[in-house]
C-alpha cells in the first residue's frame, strides 16, 4: 500500500483525476455490457432448458 502511495505522489491532483475519470469512463461500460450479456445468457438458459424438458417428454412418448 505505501509502495502505491508513493507512486501517486509523483504525480499532480490534475493527472490523477484524469485517471481516475478515465477509469470510471471504461468500467462504466464494462458494468452495462456484462449486464446485457447475462440477460442474454439467462435467456439462452431457459430455452435450453425448455428444449431440454421436450426432448425428456419426447423420450417417454416414446416408451409407452
């Protein structure tokens, strides 16, 4: 942590702010993609599993 600190010293307020708004810029996009791609995945997984309950129907049909 104090090797952390000592390296922001280098810098002024001006450049650190400018990281930081920089790098809340790029995880801000980060965070609203990896929503929509659960959205999606959770999705997906109810078709499959919706697919998956047929196929079992199907393969009883087929036993009587």
């Amino acid at each position: 942590m104090t090797e952390a600190i000592e390296f922001f010293k280098g810098f002024n307020a001006q450049t650190i702010i400018a990281m930081v708004v920089i790098l809340w810029w790029f995880t801000r996009d980060i965070k609203s993609e990896m929503k929509l791609l659960e959205a999606k995945i959770d999705t997906q997984a109810g078709r499959t599993d919706r697919l998956y309950e047929m196929f079992i129907d199907l393969l009883k049909e087929g036993k009587k």
